[in-house]
C-alpha cells in the first residue's frame, strides 16, 4: 500500500471521527444548559433550592444510594416488572397485530373491541386491577401488559395494511402464495411500524408503572420517589426521578438497537 494511500485513510478516518464527535456535542447543547440552569437557579436564589436542590446534590443522593444498595435495589424491582410486562405485551401483540392486520374478518370483528380498549386510559383501571388482583406483583405486571399492548397491536395492524400495493402485486405475479406472500413481503414491509409501536409501548411501560409502584408497593422507582416526597428528602426524589429518566432512555436505545439490526436492509442514516 502506498504511503499516500495510507495517509488519505488516516485524513478520512480522523474526519469521520472529528464528524461523530462534533454531532455528540451538538446534541448534548441542550442538555448540558438544561443541567447548568438546574444547578445554578436554586444557588442564585431564582428558585427555592428547599423544593429544588441543585443538580449537584441530587448527583449526591444518587451516589450515596447507590453505594448504599438502595438504589439499585429500587432500580431491580422497577426493571423487572417493567421489562416482564412488556415481553408479555410484544409477545401477544405482534403475533395479534399479524393476525387483525392479514385477515380482513378478525379485523372487522375485534375492531370494535379494540377501539374501545384504546380509548381506555391504563391509569383509570389501576383501582380495576389493584380490586381484582390484589396489591402484589401480579396487578403491576397486568397494568404493564395492558397499557403496552395496544400501541404493539395497532402499529403492527397499520403496518400490514400500510404495505405498498405494487409490492404485493409483483409478489402475486411471481407466483408467490398467501403464506410466502405474507412472510416474503409483507412482514418485512411491517417491521418498521412494528418497532414504532414497541418503542411507544416502552416509554408507556415505565410509565404506568411508576404510577401502579406509587399505589401500595414496598419496592421500585416509583415508590422510592413517592416516599422520598412523604418524608421530605427531596434529594433523593429528584435522584429517582433522573434514574427513571436513564432507564427510560436505556430502554429506548435497546429497542432502537435491535430495529436496526432487523431492519438493517433499509439502510439508515
């Protein structure tokens, strides 16, 4: 290789990385003004730093809970239940979403159903849910499954119905039957609407969860948060609230990473 060659690699390899940094740091602008107005307005006295602290002594209780087990303890239990409620969902939905989204009858038959269970806030059942099946694990796990599984079967019924007609019509001119139509062309085609679902099902999962850990839990982010505002360490609520926003973010990014994987013939930008 000659030395010319090498060094035009090495001027595109520091490019590109000298690109990825400079979209790193363009993207955390706004955060990192975000953090230092939350750090400098209860020292100024612009806000009462009683109700909230800075970023600084919130970054504080995060640290001594952590080191404590405390927080990671909190962080398992909200995980679990999160993360089971919403397998259960995607496991349920995707294969329904299929089912409603192929067959025009099904669709015709459960769609009056399904509108009704959409237009049914989560949270109005939780005294449902907590009513029939009790105060434990059980009743939380169902308010995650409940409120996970309409985005995953609505976006998964647009998906199949939204594939592109002239995609189905060269399939049919091939040749090609109901079933490898479906599995060759149309599931392929729905993938990214079913992501789309599962990643709105996700920020839904943490969401009514927190609001189910507030009502009778002895474990989990949303208890830790709605106990830390009764005894008035508001420190730690706010350090709850920011690691309800990390494992938010963290499960996006996970549903994010393995769209692209499976949706990796599309090519992204």
């Amino acid at each position: 290789m000659s030395t010319l060659s090498v060094e035009f690699k090495r001027g595109f390899s520091a490019t590109s990385m000298g690109a990825v940094a400079w979209r790193a740091a363009r993207g955390s602008i706004a955060l990192i003004a975000f953090l230092a107005l939350w750090e400098v307005l209860p020292r100024t006295g612009w806000v009462d730093a009683t109700f909230l602290p800075p970023f600084s002594a919130v970054l504080r209780a995060l640290f001594e809970m952590a080191v404590s087990g405390e927080l990671g303890a909190n962080l398992l239990a909200s995980a679990a239940r999160a993360a089971s409620g919403f397998a259960i969902a995607v496991a349920i939905g995707v294969p329904l979403g299929l089912l409603i989204g192929w067959y025009r009858t099904l669709a015709d038959l459960l769609n009056p159903l399904l509108e009704v269970f959409r237009n049914t806030a989560p949270l109005a059942l939780l005294p449902v849910f907590v009513l029939v099946l009790g105060m434990g694990e059980t009743s939380k796990v169902s308010m995650v499954v409940y409120s996970c599984l309409w985005p995953v079967v609505l976006n998964t019924v647009s998906g199949v119905r939204n594939v592109d007609p002239l995609l189905v019509r060269c399939a049919r001119s091939m040749g090609l039957g109901s079933l490898r139509l479906f599995v060759k062309v149309v599931l392929p085609a729905s993938v990214p609407a079913v992501f789309t679902g599962i990643r709105i099902a996700g920020a839904y999962s943490i969401l009514v969860l927190i609001a189910a850990e507030m009502v009778g839990a002895k474990a989990g982010l949303g208890y830790l948060v709605n106990y830390s505002q009764y005894t008035f360490e508001i420190p730690k609520m706010y350090a709850g609230i920011v690691t309800l926003a990390v494992l938010g973010l963290t499960f996006n990014h996970a549903v994010v990473f393995v769209e692209r994987r499976l949706t990796a013939w599309q090519g992204h930008r």
